[in-house]
C-alpha cells in the first residue's frame, strides 16, 4: 500500500483540491496499515542508524533503543492519527479545537518549515543513493527526485497509485534480501556511533514517527474509524521503523568496520545496488507526502489555496535546497523535530481526551493561547535536557542552552531522554490547565 491509496473516492477521482471540498470515507484498517507501513520504508531510517549506534556497548543495547523509541513514538502516532479519522479534518485544521483558528497558524508555519525541510532530505537521500549507484554526479538526481515528486504531488492518486501496486513488494523484497544478506557476515560490536545514552539514541528514533504527527490527519481523515486509523498507524509506523532502523544498524555492525556508511554497507552487499534502486524508487512515495501535506497544511490559513499550485512551488523550494544540503544536518534537524512536536502531541492528546465539549475546527474556533504555554515549556525542558547541537551560525544556540543547564545543575551528559521529559512537562502542565474545566462541567451534567 502507499500514500496513493490515502484518498481513494472512486478509481478515477482525485484528491480535494481546497479546503472546502469534504475528504471521502474510504478506507479501513488494511488501508490505514499498508500506508503507514509504506511510509516507514524509507533509507532516511537506516541512514539515521549511526545516530542510535551506542559505541563499545553490546549491539543488543542499541537495538533495544530502536525498538523502545519505536514503540513511544508509533503510539503516539496512532493516537493522532485515531484522532484525525474521528474527526475528519487535515491536522493543522485538527489543531484549531486546540489553540484556537489563528493560533494554530503557529503550529502549521512550523509544520511548513518541517515539511521542506523532510522533503528536502528525501530529495538528498533519493540523489545521493542514486549517484552512488550510478557513480555519477548528485545534482542531475537531484533535479530528477523533485520534478518527479512535484508531478506526484499535482496527480497523486493517479500517478502513485500506479508506482503503487508494484513498488511496495519490490520495496519487501528488496528489504527481506538485505536482512538475509547482512546477517550473512559477522556481526562484530560496534566501536563507533554517535549516541551517548540509551536513551538519546530512542530520541533518535522517537522523532521518526513524530514527524509525521502533524501531518497525520492529511490523510486519517479518510479512514472509516478511529480505531482502524489509530491502530493501522501505530502498527504500520512502528513496525516499519524497527525494520529500517535494524537494518541500519546491522548493516553498520557488518561492514562498519571498513570504515563505510549506511549506503555504502548496503551496496556492499551482493546485488546490493539493484535493492538499494528498488528503494530509492520507493523513497519517492515519502518526498511526494511531504509536498503534499505541505500543500494541504497552508489550507489552514488560506482555505481556497488549490494544492496543486502550492505543491509547484514547495517542490521547486525543496529542489532549490537539495542541490546545496548534505546529510551531514539530518542530525540537528531530527532533534529539532522532535523539541518542537514532541511537546505539541502531549498537549494536544491530553486536551483532546479532557475536552469539555465538542473539538470546534471551524473558522470560529475560538483561541485558547493559554495552551502555548505547556507547548513551550516542553520545547524549553527538551533544550535543557538536550540542546540542539549545531555547529558553525547556529553554534551560539547550543552554547547558549548549555549555559542554562549549567546555571541550573544540570549535567549535560545527563543522558536522560528529552522526549519524555519534554512530553512528562507538557502533558502535566497541560491537565493542570484543562481538568479544572473538566471537573466544573462534569459537576453541572451532575
């Protein structure tokens, strides 16, 4: 299944145009289940495995922070995704019963900023496998993944539904040969990684499947029930991110030690470069998603924007910016996400399960600014247990939050995970400010 079957009316209709338009009530939990799924194979997930990798520590270890970190995350994926079915609006519309209309701009600018910021990293990844390959230079790739992606993201349905009914077995067919393959060598411990505790590695792994909480509604809200979506996407997800993440990782163990990177463990491979092809066609399914939530997500603030001309311009941006980054800030940029929307989904799925009344999605939706302060407390105790780490013009953000953990006692090789205190604050300080309500109107049903 892929991001093609997320929309699916008729066999000929398309996705909603504007905001206007009510999204179709067509899939179950298979649907829910094989997106999701196919939307967790992606080669970003292997090549973030350096970044889990605990060095001169037993290779079970790390994989016990994947799949802890995939666990944490792909729940509370699904309890927005559940969210969005029973409602049925886009996610940045959904976060308008939270903060109110124009406060929920907010959230959607960040959304926008994540959402290129994704499918610039897609583009990369898809360029960089591919040159590699070929053994050709990046840029041509480049340019190929994005006008590629665009066209996607004008014809979704359409166009991915054709990549769609053979590249998802091609994709598990090529996975299933690289785990045979990789579990053929040795699988010395490894010496070299970039994680310092177990769990900063699960934060690594948190952030996959967070990223995709505001962006999850684009595509719940055309499922059937809640249950079905919720469950379709937690399992999908999750699944699919201990795969990738293993794979990575063991991939590292087994060919690490001459001294090569993900992809390069994986073209080592034999037949490697024919699997590796396989999912870098596949990888286009994500880059499309990304254009298209992008798209879907500026309707929050401008109803009648048509997708399709949004989606142009996004896809020419995250070209523009393919051609200059480099999968050296994939790092930073995941501990970023995670800061900004770790906090945000514990908000949101505390105040949606003490909500009063009903959750109002209108254009009248009144503000409610005093849930920003929960939001930013998270993101302020996700800097203080873990700061951003950026280097050259952004070396001043890491020093300066380093300073306050300092001024605070705190070590800064504490090792404790900043998603769970980021999410602990912000759902606690979040009950504190909504119970109250709850508790008064329960008291005048009574």
């Amino acid at each position: 299944m892929s991001t093609s079957d997320v929309i699916r009316p008729s066999s000929t209709a398309e996705a909603p145009l504007t905001l206007g338009e009510p999204p179709a009530r067509t899939l179950g939990f298979r649907d829910a289940l094989g997106l999701w799924g196919n939307l967790g194979i992606s080669l970003l997930l292997p090549v973030a495995a350096v970044f889990v990798v605990l060095p001169d520590r037993p290779l079970a270890v790390t994989l016990g922070a994947v799949v802890v970190g995939a666990v944490i995350g792909a729940l509370l994926l699904g309890g927005a995704a559940g969210i969005g079915a029973r409602e049925g609006v886009p996610a940045m519309v959904l976060l308008r019963g939270l903060l109110g209309r124009h406060a929920s701009w907010l959230p959607t600018a960040l959304n926008l900023v994540q959402c290129i910021g994704w499918a610039t990293f897609e583009i990369v990844i898809i360029a960089e496998a591919a040159s590699r390959v070929l053994d050709a230079p990046r840029w041509p790739f480049v340019l190929l993944a994005g006008v590629l992606a665009t066209a996607m993201a004008l014809r979704p349905l359409g166009v991915v539904r054709v990549l769609s009914r053979y590249a998802v077995w091609a994709a598990l067919a090529a996975i299933v040969y690289l785990y045979v393959e990789v579990l053929r060598e040795p699988l010395p411990e490894l010496t070299t990684g970039n994680a310092t505790s177990f769990w900063t590695a699960t934060d690594i792994v948190i952030a996959l499947p967070i990223s995709w909480f505001p962006l999850a509604a684009d595509y719940t809200r055309h499922v059937r029930s809640g249950r079905s979506a919720a469950t379709g996407a937690a399992l999908g997800y999750g699944l699919a991110t201990v795969a990738m993440f293993t794979l990575g990782v063991l991939a590292l163990a087994a060919y690490g030690s001459a001294g090569l990177d993900v992809v390069d463990a994986l073209l080592a491979v034999p037949l490697g470069a024919l699997a590796v092809l396989v999912l870098v066609v596949v990888e286009l399914d994500e880059a499309f998603a990304n254009l298209y939530s992008t798209a879907v997500s500026a309707q929050n603030v401008v109803a009648r924007i048509d997708r399709r001309v949004a989606a142009v311009v996004v896809g020419t941006v995250a070209t523009l910016l393919a051609l200059s980054f480099d999968i050296a800030a994939y790092e930073p940029f995941l501990f970023l996400i995670g800061a900004v929307f770790v906090p945000l989904i514990g908000v949101f799925l505390v105040a949606y399960a003490l909500r009063t009344g009903h959750w109002d999605t209108s254009d009248t939706a009144p503000a409610r600014l005093s849930l920003l302060l929960p939001w930013l407390a998270g993101f302020v105790a996700y800097q203080l247990t873990l700061p951003t780490y950026f280097g050259g013009p952004g070396a001043g953000w890491t020093a300066w939050w380093t300073q306050r953990q300092l001024d605070l006692g705190i070590d800064p090789a504490n090792g404790w995970s900043a998603s769970l205190v980021s999410l602990a604050v912000a759902a606690l300080l979040t009950t504190l400010l909504v119970l109250p309500a709850r508790l008064r109107a329960r008291r005048t049903a009574a």
